[in-house]
C-alpha cells in the first residue's frame, strides 16, 4: 500500500510545480485550477523512481495522477506515467478519494455554498 504524504519534499518541489503547470494546460484538468495536496511515496520519488504520483485538487474533484518529469530546471519534459492512477488490484484505494486534508477544506467550501450537503459514503468511499 503507497504511502501518502501531504507534504512535498524540497527536493523535488520543482518537478512537483512543473508537473502541475503542465496538468493545468491539459484536457484532463478542464480548465478547473488544481492544487497539489500530497504526494504518494515520496521516498521512492527521491530515490529516482522516474515517477511522480500527485494528489490533485481542483474544483469539487480531487484525483490522484502518475508524471513522468525529465530534465532541468529551465526545461522540463512532462506527460503522463503509463500506469493507472489510484488503482491496484482493480479497484481504487479508499484513503486517496480524496486524502484527508482536502475533503476537510473541500467541504468546508461547499458548505458555504449550498444549504445542505449529502455525503454518500460506500465501503470507505464517497
């Protein structure tokens, strides 16, 4: 199982913002504003794993994506990972729909928006 981390390791801050710059411009993010919330194995990502699993929240939505990011500061090569976000064993894990700091701040959000809520919760996930 990944290990979440909701902070981003200094080092790789740059490929982290560079990752979410590209994600903005694609059709993936539909024209929505996201923000990264956290990150799974970080330690392997530091390690050079050549992959970055990202939590990102935009909108009402928080999903988790794979980045492939190479190069250097001043330019950056990003795409997609080739393998599926957030699923193993054929089906999504719990804890990353969404992680925990941003559903606190995301309903906190729609709360001021609406009148009431409803929160539909199906063996750990909603």
């Amino acid at each position: 199982m990944p290990t979440v981390s909701e902070t981003i390791p200094t080092a790789l801050q740059p490929q982290v913002d560079a990752a979410l710059a590209w994600f903005s411009q694609t059709d993936e993010a539909a024209g929505e504003e996201f923000k990264v919330t956290g990150i799974l194995d970080p330690d392997e990502a530091l390690g050079g794993a050549g992959e970055l699993r990202l939590i990102l929240c935009g909108g009402d939505r928080c999903e988790q994506h794979s980045f492939q990011v190479r190069g250097s500061t001043n330019a950056w090569d990003v795409g997609f990972a080739n393998t599926e976000p957030a699923a193993e064993h054929g089906r999504p894990q719990a804890e990353l729909d969404p992680p925990p700091g941003p559903r606190l701040r995301w309903l906190d959000d729609i709360l001021d928006q609406h009148a009431f809520v409803l929160l539909l919760f199906y063996r750990g996930f909603w």
